[in-house]
C-alpha cells in the first residue's frame, strides 16, 4: 500500500508527466499534488465539476455502473481523471505532454496508482 506522495510520485514516472494530484470531489480541493505546468488547485476544482456531471448524468440514465476513468485530449495534452473505488468522493488527476506519452501506459499507471492508495 503506498501513500499519498508515493502514489503521486510513481505517476510522475509515467512518461511525458507533468503533473498529478488527489482530490476530494466533495470539496474540490487538492489532498496532495506533484510537478508543475498547471494551476492545480484551479484544475481540481474544475474536474471536480466534470465528475459531478458525469455522475449526474449516469444517475439521470439509470446507469448502474462506475466511473472508470475519463479521458480529456487537449491539442497539446491528456488529462487523466480516474475515481479511487475504494474511497469514493476522491480522485486520481493527471496531466501528460501529448507528444511524450504513451496513453495506454499512462492509464494503466493510474490504475496500479489508485489500487495501491492507502488513506
């Protein structure tokens, strides 16, 4: 079980990261954070708003299912938002260089990040 920093600093590994954290979707604040290129206190709060809409919208279709992850793909970027399972209202944040990531690694890197979480 890694912690926090841990977890945040083996998603710093992936390559063409730039930056990660952990939010509270509750609150929309950051619990630990990591690299630099972003506002990451403004992102969280602004992701935090995608994964309200996403639930939202699930509950409004009577989808019962779980958010695995969600992929935004910026012209320059990729931005990983991934819910922890075992402790929902949190999730993984991360932020990749386009031309220097390998998506499906990077994806599998938050996978093993938030299995590993220990809170």
């Amino acid at each position: 079980m890694a912690n926090i920093n841990e977890s945040l600093a083996t998603l710093m590994q992936s390559d063409g990261a730039m930056c990660a954290a952990l939010v509270d979707a509750n609150s929309g604040m950051t619990l630990g954070r990591t690299g630099t290129g972003l506002d990451l206190d403004l992102a969280a709060a602004g992701n935090t708003e995608v994964v309200r809409a996403k639930m939202k919208t699930m509950k409004s279709l009577g989808l019962n299912d779980a958010i695995e992850d969600i992929l935004i793909t910026l012209g320059k970027q990729y931005h990983i938002i991934r819910p922890v399972a075992s402790k929902p209202g949190l999730f993984i944040y991360l932020v990749l260089d386009k031309s220097k990531s390998n998506l499906a690694l990077a994806r599998r890197n938050c996978q093993e990040a938030e299995q590993a979480l220990s809170l």
